[in-house]
C-alpha cells in the first residue's frame, strides 16, 4: 500500500474519576504529578494502551504486555527470532540493516507507528527505526487532587509453619485522583511515514484505537467507567508539510472552564473550542 501522504495531526480529551491512571513508581505508585499539581500520564502508558487496542483488533504487535501476549513468545527477541522473514536479514552472507527494518515494519504494525530499537546481546543487529506517529505527555487541565487509603491483606499467601496461627496482616497504599480532566497531542509523519510504510490505512487504525482507548483496559486501579476518552480531534493536512506547524494546531483547540464554574466536577464544566484554520479542517469523534 501507498505510504501516508499527509500530515496528521490530533488531540484526545479523557477524563478520570476516582482512579490512578499513571503510577509514578519512584513516588511510591502515586499517580504523576508535574511540579505545578498537575496530573500526568506518560507517552509510553499512552502508546502501551495504544498497541492493547491494536492488538484487539486484531493487528500484529511486536511489544506485547506478558499478561495479554497472543502468541507463545516471552520476550521481543523470541518474537524477532521467530518470524523468518526478519531473520532473513539479521545475519550471514544477506544480513542487511535496511532489509531488516523493512522486514520489521511490514510484520508488525506497533514498528510502522512508533518505530523501535534492535539492539540484543549475542547479535551483530542493532537497529534504530523512527515512527513516523509521536504522542505528547496528557497534561491535566487543573492541578489534581490525590486521594490515598491504607488497605490490609489479612489472608495468608502461604501455609504457615504453626497451623494455629495465621501470617501478620500485610499494610500497603492505594491512590487516586478524585477528578481531572487531561489532554494529549500527537502528530503523524510522512516523510518518516515513507521509511516505515506506515499507510493513511494505518493512520486510521490509530484513530480507533484512540476512540477506543480504555476498553479492556480496567485493573483495580482502574476500574471500569472511571476513565473515559471524550473527544478526539483529528487535522488531516493536505500536503506533506503540513499547512501549519503541528504546535499551531495545537494550540488552536481551546479547554477553558465555563463561565461561572471554579472548579470542575465534570467535563461538562469545560468548554472546548477550536480556532478555525484557513484550509484545514477538523474532524471531531466522540469517545466509544
């Protein structure tokens, strides 16, 4: 297929209530902060999210979570060693970098996105790809208040050694944030789109996956409801470049409280407002 031939650019307007939806794991699991009070979840848990819903689609995904893997292999090195056509490439007489990055974007739809690196011990491969899709930190739109409840696991893990007697109760922390609105922003490349083959097809799988975000996504740190994607905004440019920098379209999509409102209790609290751009058009989705 034809590789992407225009800019994309985009913004996802999600929500949380009463869940974590980014532990900080060197703030003892609190959900992430900026030095300002506002809330923050990583690119990485975005694009980890991001490759859950590809993968329930259907889709061949490189970097699988163990917990959801569909396929025997334990580890990204067994799954590149077990698809012949990479291998082909990675060494002998036809190993060729290029060919193998070629290999490696056509098997996995994860490596045409975000691109990724070849690098493993007792190999001659090191490869660096660049995904032609990039995604910003989500930012809340007001500094979050964090919750946190002591929580006791009183049933024993194991037998004890005195039948008579069971295991001291073990003590730990649970956070969450009560309330908070957060927005992300991406981009999509053509020009690294041409090197990936990442196609306008694949451009749009992402878009679902957006909508989609949170679905099969519930832990006990999230439970089902409590986060939820609103609004993705979707600028579909008509060249290569773009008709405006992607920190212009971004900035054109306005998140402002209601007149009247001092602090939101819901997304409705929040007007979303878009500036018109001269010849570029933006497409909005309500979240699944």
């Amino acid at each position: 297929m034809k590789a992407l031939d225009r800019k994309i650019d985009f913004a996802v307007v999600l929500s949380v209530r009463n869940a974590n939806p980014n532990g900080d794991p060197l703030n003892g699991n609190r959900p992430r902060q900026n030095y300002d009070g506002h809330g923050e979840i990583s690119d990485v848990c975005i694009k980890r999210k991001i490759r859950n819903r590809l993968q329930d689609m259907g889709e061949s995904i490189l970097v699988q979570s163990d917990d959801r893997r569909t396929d025997e292999y334990r580890s990204i090195k067994e799954r590149v060693d077990a698809n012949a056509d990479v291998q082909e490439f990675a060494k002998g007489k036809k190993q060729n970098n290029e060919l193998f990055a070629r290999a490696a974007c056509e098997a996995w739809l994860d490596v045409r996105c975000f691109g990724q690196v070849f690098a493993f011990s007792g190999t001659d491969v090191s490869i660096g790809i660049r995904g032609p899709v990039s995604i910003h930190t989500a930012v809340s739109l007001h500094p979050i208040d964090i919750t946190s409840i002591q929580i006791t696991k009183s049933v024993n893990a194991v037998t004890p050694k005195d039948p008579n007697k069971r295991s001291s109760d073990t003590m730990g922390m649970k956070h969450r944030v009560d309330f908070g609105v957060y927005v992300f922003y991406g981009s999509m490349n053509p020009q690294l789109a041409e090197k990936t083959g990442f196609t306008y097809e694949d451009a749009i799988k992402v878009r679902n996956a957006l909508i989609t975000l949170f679905e099969n996504d519930a832990s006990s740190a999230r439970p089902d409801g409590s986060m939820e994607v609103h609004r993705v905004y979707w600028w579909e440019h008509k060249s290569k470049m773009g008709q405006y920098s992607s920190a212009k379209v971004h900035r054109s999509l306005q998140l402002r409280l209601r007149e009247g409102v001092e602090e939101a209790k819901s997304v409705d609290d929040y007007s979303f407002t878009v500036l018109p751009l001269e010849g570029l058009d933006v497409q909005e989705y309500a979240g699944l």
